[in-house]
C-alpha cells in the first residue's frame, strides 16, 4: 500500500492542466470549435499517459494503482469523516471496523453514478431522444443543483445504511437535510 508522504513525491510540474481560451471577440465555427476541443482532449489523454507513466516508473505498478484507488476515494472518505464526527458528536460513534467497509460500499455508489451519468451523456450525445432534455439542464440552476444533492445524499444513506444503527442514519439523514435546507437558504439570498 501507499505510506505517508508518497503523495507529495507523485505530485510533479508536469501535472497541470491544458487550458484553451478563445480569442477575445472571436466567435469561431463549428468545426473548429469541433477541432480545438479534439485537440484538447488528445493534449489532456497525452498528459495523463504521460504522469501515469511517471508514476509507474515511480512507484511501481502496484503503488500506481493504490495511489488510483486512493485518490478515487477522496471525496467519499471526506464525506465519511464528517458522517464519523457528526455521530460522535451526537454519542453515535462508528466503530473503526465500519469504516473500511462503509467506505467501499461510499466509492461503489459513486462509482455506479457516475458510469449511470456517463452513459446518459453517451446517449444523449447519439440523439438518444428525451434523455437530451434531463442533460441539458442549465449548470448554473441552483434547483437542479440542490434536487442532485439530495438525490446523491440519498444514494449515499442508502449505499451504508446496512451499517448503521436506526439512530445513526436518522441523525445523518437530519444533518444532510440541514446542509440542503443551508443551500436552499443562499439560493434565495
């Protein structure tokens, strides 16, 4: 497995993002806008053969792919240790074996959504007909923005319910409710 610190030597100059901007006023076709973003995707892929290659060359195929799954887990581990704290703060400690296990079932959630998002994607971008119209949703709607939250914190409590005690996912359930109804407040603000 990875030890500490290892994360610091995987991090390289070589590991920043390709950015395109347009010219300023420009407003280009179609195609080249077709081309520039195939372009993009091509420099991204190249950049990610490139530091997967440094890293395997760093650590080794074994370590490479623990530092994947590692950093696959990041948010579901942070959203875990605040479900940790939020129930010891209200005396319904986890046991530290759950976590390893809690954690798993977070990821498999996570990851099931997000293939379920990607093949949505891929349909829609086929002419699938009315799967178009749920993914052409404004990115800046605040609604749809809060209905996928809690969609996904339901998905979550569903994903460790097996876990927790009837208390435990009730006070987990209150403090996801509380983080929506704090977002629905600065919405209307």
């Amino acid at each position: 497995g990875m030890k500490p610190g290892d994360e610091d030597l995987i991090m390289s100059e070589t590991m920043q993002p390709v950015i395109w901007e347009p010219q300023s006023g420009e407003t280009p076709d179609p195609a080249t806008v077709q081309e520039q973003r195939r372009k993009l995707q091509q420099a991204a892929n190249e950049l990610r053969q490139n530091n997967e290659a440094e890293l395997t060359a760093l650590l080794g195929p074994s370590k490479t792919q623990a530092w994947k799954e590692y950093q696959s887990t990041v948010g579901m581990r942070y959203q875990l240790d605040h479900m940790r704290s939020t129930l010891e703060a209200q005396g319904l400690p986890l046991t530290d074996e759950l976590t390893k296990p809690m954690l798993k079932a977070l990821a498999a959630a996570q990851k099931a959504e997000i293939e379920a998002r990607n093949a949505a994607a891929r349909q829609a971008a086929s002419g699938t007909p009315g799967l178009v119209g749920t993914l052409a949703a404004d990115g800046n709607n605040m609604e749809w923005h809060l209905e996928q939250t809690k969609k996904r914190n339901q998905r979550m409590l569903d994903a460790i319910s097996s876990y927790l005690t009837y208390e435990q996912r009730t006070a987990i359930e209150r403090e996801q409710q509380a983080q929506v109804k704090l977002q629905e407040a600065q919405v209307r603000i």
